[in-house]
C-alpha cells in the first residue's frame, strides 16, 4: 500500500482551510446583511421624508418649474451686474412674483364682480319666472322650432327640460365654486407664500442642488446629461408655450365677446385663457355656447361673427402659436404630447399640464438610452469560439 505524499511545505492543513472559508462566507453575508440594512433604511427614511413634505409637494413643484423656467433671467443677471447670489435671487423672484400677482390683482377685481353678478343673475334666472320666458323665447326662435322638427321627426330633445336643468347646474355650480374660493382663500395663500420662499432658494442653491442630485444617480455621465437636458427643454416648452398661448387666448376671447359686446366678457375671456391649458375645451368651450346664445336671442349677426372670429383668430394660437412653442422644442410627437397633457391632467390635476410632458419626455431619454446600452449590444453578434 502506497501512502499518500506530504502536502509542500507552507500548505495550512485542512481544517485551517475550511475555517477560513468559512469566515470568507460569513463576511459576505455580513456585507450583504449591511447592504439589506442600509437600503431599507434609506427607503424608509425616504418614505418618511415623504409624509413629512407631501402637503408642501405642489408648492414645492411649482417653484422648481418656475425656477427652471426663468434660470435664464437669474444668470443673466450675474452676468450683467455681478451681484451675489442671495441679491441676485433676491431680485428674480421679486420679478417673477411681480409677474404673477401684479396681473392676478388688476384683473382679479373686474373678474370677481362680474362672476359675483353672473352669479345672482343665474339665480334670479332660475328662481323667478324669467326661466319660463326664456323657455318660450328659444321654442319660438329659429333654432328651437328647429329642435322642434327633429322632435317630432323622432329625436327625443325636450328645450325646456334641457335648459332647465343647464340652468340650475349652473347655479349649482356657481354656488359650490364660490364657497370653495372663500374656503380655500388661506390655504392658497399659504401656498403661495411656501412657494414664492422656496423660489428664493432654489434660484440660489439650485445649482448645487442639481450638481448633488446628479452625482448620486448611478449612470454614465452623458447619460445623465441627456436627460436632465430633456427635462429643462420640456418643462420651459411646455411652461413658456401653454402659458402664452392661455394669455393670448384668453385676451382673443375677451376681445371677440367685446366686438359682439357679449356681457361678462372679461370673466369670460379669462376663463377661456384657464380652459385653453385642458386639450379637449379649449376656447371653444366658450365662444361656442356664446354664439348659440347669441342665436338663440335671435342675433343671427353677431352669432355669425362671433364663430367666424373664433374659427379664424381665436384658434390660430392653438394651432400654430401651441405646436411652435412646445413641439418643436420637446420633439414629442403631437398625439404623445397630447394624451401626456391629458393624462397629467386626469392624475396630478393642474400640475399635471408639466407633470405628464416632463415623464412621457423622460420615458423617452430612458428608451433611447436601453437602445444604446443594451438593444444595440444585443444585436451585435458574439465571436466565433477559438480554434
């Protein structure tokens, strides 16, 4: 029998071997226990840091997009009179507030009374006999004896019932809308004040806080690059675009129900300016109904004139203004850009108008990056095994 040969010398014996193994094993589960521990900690501290600032998030927002919107003027201003940053700061959201509320407050008081007596006319509408006479009027107008014959030819359309009902919804509305303002007078300015601080330092520190929030994502840098660059150019499009075109929308409409000298034109000029940021009203939500009314009353000119101002001047901001200004510089196509305003919308509600655009153009920088990184490497053949 041949005996096993005498392991070289220096070899460490068997069971010094399988210890250290050992070891090697429990220091990668004690690593990997540490990494579990630190990740779940990191995300409930970030859930926590959630609850803590969710009812600040839309003021938040809203002073990050207006501090990427006008970061242009803020560095224009360094430039120009070298100031520091806390002036510098100081004096851009003292613009951009100016911006904001020196328009709101002149137009503010015309808006509010005329919504205050659109308001008690509609309720003297609805409450006296004024209703009635208005029922008759329509039925005996050209339109309703229209709506007449399509009543009698099978078309189930009841005028009166229609109006009535339109009428006290209205009312209804009016009411409900007009005791949520008042209600939500401090929230907003509350709001408003958190936002206009925030603005402050965002235009101060908001480099450094994009220069820290870029080295903390792990991806190759040009990547990183690209999208916060798609970011910015979608986020001042969309801002810069449905802010210009609600203005100019809004005025267009003021301007047209004053050419026809429609009552309420300045409520409704503004709310026609509000409706033109919804894809699906628009300022037609407004001008249409002015228009039937108009014909309704028997006023078949200024009716006319009316729709033909809106279908020729009014909408010429939505279709060529809106398209220039956003979808050219976010480079979405129209019917994406679309369905992510709607969407936005729909889940974020007013904040989603920026909100939806900024994650579908966002979705696109993560596709075209999967398509450089890894559709691509996919697609290259591997090389043939070695002889």
């Amino acid at each position: 029998m041949i005996a096993p040969a005498p392991p070289p010398p220096g070899t460490p014996p068997r069971s010094t071997v399988a210890t250290g193994s050992r070891w090697r094993q429990l220091a990668a589960a004690r690593s990997q226990l540490f990494v579990f521990f630190f990740f779940a900690a990191f995300l409930f501290l970030l859930y926590q840091l959630y609850r803590v600032f969710s009812a600040f998030l839309a003021p938040i927002a809203w002073a990050a997009i207006l501090a990427l919107v006008f970061s242009p003027a803020y560095r224009r201003i360094l430039r120009r009179w070298r100031w520091s940053d806390t002036a510098a700061a100081f004096a851009c959201t003292t613009l951009v507030t100016a911006c904001v509320v020196i328009p709101a407050v002149s137009l503010s008081s015309v808006v509010t009374a005329q919504s205050v007596g659109l308001y008690k006319q509609l309720s003297d509408w609805v409450t006296s006999g004024k209703l009635n006479e208005t029922i008759e009027q329509v039925r005996e107008s050209r339109v309703g004896r229209l709506v007449e014959k399509l009543h009698g030819q099978g078309w189930q359309i009841d005028v009166g019932e229609l109006l009535r009902s339109g009428a006290e919804r209205t009312s209804n509305f009016a009411v409900t809308q007009v005791t949520a303002v008042a209600r939500n007078v401090a929230t907003f300015l509350l709001d408003f004040t958190i936002m206009v601080f925030t603005l402050f330092f965002f235009f101060r520190d908001g480099e450094r806080m994009y220069h820290g929030l870029r080295d903390v994502i792990p991806m190759d840098p040009e990547h990183k690059d690209a999208i916060f660059y798609r970011l910015y150019e979608t986020l001042s499009a969309v801002m810069r675009g449905m802010v210009a075109t609600a203005v100019l929308q809004g005025i267009l409409t003021w301007i047209g129900l004053l050419i026809v000298s429609m009552p309420y034109a300045a409520f409704l000029g503004v709310l026609a300016g509000f409706l033109s940021l919804i894809p699906i009203a628009g300022p037609a939500a407004v001008w249409i109904p002015c228009a039937i009314y108009l014909a309704i009353v028997g006023d078949t000119v200024r009716a006319g004139v009316l729709v033909a101002y809106g279908s020729i001047v009014i909408s010429v901001a939505d279709n060529v203004l809106r398209p220039f200004l956003i979808g050219e510089r976010t480079r979405l196509p129209t019917i994406f850009l679309f369905f992510g305003i709607l969407g936005g919308v729909e889940a974020y509600g007013f904040l989603g108008i920026f909100v939806g655009p900024m994650l579908l153009t966002t979705a696109v920088a993560f596709l075209n990056i999967y398509k450089e990184q890894y559709a691509t490497a996919e697609a290259v053949p591997a090389p043939p095994p070695a002889a």
